[in-house]
C-alpha cells in the first residue's frame, strides 16, 4: 500500500450561492446537507444532484439566515473529495470504480437526512462531453463497492 495518499481538501476555494430547488421555506436547506454533490439548477443558484448526475460541487456550509427567500450556503466546485464507490452509472450498487475512472453522482442520502460516511459516487459509463470532470486520483481498499476514494475536479 502506498505510503502517500491524495486526501480530502474542500474549502479551499468555497463561493456563496443560493441553495435548493426553489425559493420558499420548504426548499430551505440546512446543514444536514453539508457534503452532498450539487449542480447548478439555476441565477446564482446550486440544488442537490440526483443519481447519474454530474458533480459540479459540494456544498460546504449553509447559513442560517435566507436571502430572497432562498437558503445561502457556500459551493467548492474545485480540490478533491473522500467519496464511497457505488458501482457503474447504469447499475449502481455492481461493479468496479478504478484509479483514472471519471464518476457522477451515485446513490443519494435524500434531502433533510445527513450523510453517514462520504457520498457516493458511480462509474460515469459515459465521460464524453462531461462538463463538469471528477476522477478517482486515490484508493483506500480495493475497487468494489462500498470501499471508499479519493476523487478530484480535473477540468476546473
């Protein structure tokens, strides 16, 4: 096993945005959702992503005031993230993730329920034309999932 390993680094380059679906206390989002993937669904503004979806973030703080009606909480869309292998894209829950491997968004932790562990993430079966480009730059244990890695925005 490797004596040096790529680790977590968020936070680094973290940006303000609106958070949630849409304006409204019940799209509010709260610090339970510190961690998740995010996309952006919209003016200054990032929402929880759905299973297959590409990763354009992670959200690393929610504020506990709103503006405009939204949520306010911070986005790094850069530097590496501790994530737990899910499988391939068409069939999370089977198959390998290995080192150089793009992925998307895998199984999700549903919204108002904090992560227990690291969000996971699937083998992207299809890295052409991903905008938004993470790969697995480190292992902790072997390829199969429920093992967890290191992944890393490549196209920042």
């Amino acid at each position: 096993m490797a004596k040096f390993k790529m680790q977590e680094e968020l936070g680094i380059e973290s940006f303000t945005a609106r958070l949630g679906v849409g304006s409204g206390s019940a799209n509010y989002v709260t610090d339970l959702e510190i961690g998740k993937p995010v996309k952006m669904v919209g003016d200054s503004q990032y929402n929880l992503c759905a299973v297959g979806d590409q990763i354009e973030g992670f959200i690393t703080a929610v504020e506990t005031y709103t503006a405009d009606d939204f949520s306010i909480g911070s986005v790094d869309t850069c530097g590496r993230k501790r994530v737990m292998l899910d499988g391939l894209q068409a069939t999370p829950g089977t198959g390998v993730i290995a080192v150089g491997d793009y992925v998307v968004t895998g199984t999700v932790v549903a919204k108002g329920t904090a992560l227990v562990g690291a969000p996971k993430v699937c083998k992207a079966t299809t890295p052409t034309g991903m905008y938004f480009a993470w790969r697995v730059v480190s292992l902790e244990g072997t390829t199969a999932v429920g093992q967890y890695a290191t992944i890393a925005r490549v196209n920042a």
